[in-house]
C-alpha cells in the first residue's frame, strides 16, 4: 500500500508527508478495528465456553439423578432423567462445535493484528526515507522540467555573437592604432634620437681630450 502511494506521489500533486501520515492514520484506525474485533470474539467465547460448561455441568448432574432413582427403584424416573441429560449433551456438543469455531477465528484475527502491527511498526520507521526519496524524485523532476524547457541552443547562439562581435571591435581597434603611427613620424623621431646620441658622444670625446690635457700638463710640471 505505502509503495504504491510513492509511485503516486510523483505523477501527482498530492504532498508526500501528508500521503504518508494519511496510510499510517488508515493502517492506525484499521489496527484500532482489529483490536475490538479481536476483543469482542474474546467475550464472545468466553461467553460460550461458561454456556459449554453449564450445559455439562447440568448434563452430568442429570445423570447423578438418574442413578439416584434407579438406586431407590424408580425406573421410570430413572429414564426420563437420562432423556434430560441427553438433551443437554447434545446442546453441549453443539456449543463445543460453535466453540471451536470461534477459536480458530480468534487465532486467525490475533495472526492479521500482529501482521498489521508489524506492518505498521515498518511503515513508521520507513515514512521519513519514503518522504526523502518522494522529495528528491519530485525535485528531479522539476530540474529535469526546467533543463528541457531551456532553450539551450538559443542561449548559446547568443554567446557565440557576442564573443564574435567582441573579436570584431578589437580588431579594429588594434587597425586603428596601427594606421596611427605614420612612417614619416617614425622617421623624423630616429633622426631626432640619432642628433641626440651624436651630440652625447662628441660631449664625450670632448671630455676625454680635456682629462688628457690635463693629464699632460701636470706630467710636465713634475
């Protein structure tokens, strides 16, 4: 029954924990209706056990008058003693026969309490995992719902758009600062660079030749 409401639940709107508690209320209440059931034919044999018993008691009490009055000589009523014992005989057996019935009932209603109340024991103990595996179907579900609604390759079309209109601006871009830099203002700014490396050098040279005059000088003043 509760497997049964787990495969339900997914196809349907119905909440799990709710389904659940409903089957564990439903398998309560049976229990409950087992348990008077079991209950009710207890009272009822031993209703019929303290009839089996008078009716035997009476049997047997008949037969002791029986014997009484054939001790004194009373055949007759003797006789009709014995008639109302058996009288009483048969009611015994029939009471014995609906006795034994009413056993194998009670054995059969007590077998179905303990079953339920094993099933019921189960069914508490499983309701929680039954309640985590119907959520997590359920949200897999949904994901799955949502993954096949995406228009994936919309989205992706898109990216590749933009990643291609992004190429295209910075090439251009890299065009323009290349058709920025003019030849000839190359050309002027080597020769610029090469009158200043000239004049660097011929400071140097100037310098050198003034250290060795220098140098010169003192040697002949010593």
């Amino acid at each position: 029954m509760i497997r049964a409401n787990i495969n339900s639940l997914v196809s349907g709107a119905e909440d799990p924990e709710k389904v659940l508690e409903q089957t564990i209320l439903d398998m309560q209440n049976d229990l409950i209706q087992i348990r008077q059931a079991v209950a009710t034919a207890i009272a009822t044999q031993k209703r019929t056990e303290r009839q089996y018993q008078q009716q035997d008691l009476t049997a047997q009490e008949w037969y002791r008058r029986a014997q009484l009055a054939l001790q004194k000589g009373q055949e007759d009523l003797a006789r009709e003693a014995l008639v109302r014992r058996k009288t009483y005989e048969q009611t015994s057996e029939t009471i014995k026969a609906q006795l034994e019935q009413q056993v194998q009932i009670i054995n059969q209603l007590k077998s179905n309490m303990r079953l339920l109340e094993d099933k019921l024991a189960e069914a508490k103990a499983k309701k929680n995992l039954f309640i985590a595996r119907a959520r997590s179907a359920e949200a897999t579900q949904r994901l799955n719902e949502v993954l096949g609604n995406l228009k994936t390759g919309r989205s992706i079309d898109v990216f590749e758009k933009m990643e291609e209109k992004v190429l295209q601006i910075e090439a251009k871009s890299q065009a323009i600062a290349e058709l920025g830099n003019n030849p000839t203002d190359q050309q002027w700014q080597s020769l610029q660079l090469g009158k200043d490396i000239d004049t660097e050098l011929e400071a140097m040279k100037a310098k050198m030749l003034s250290d060795r005059i220098k140098e010169q000088k003192g040697n002949l003043e010593n």
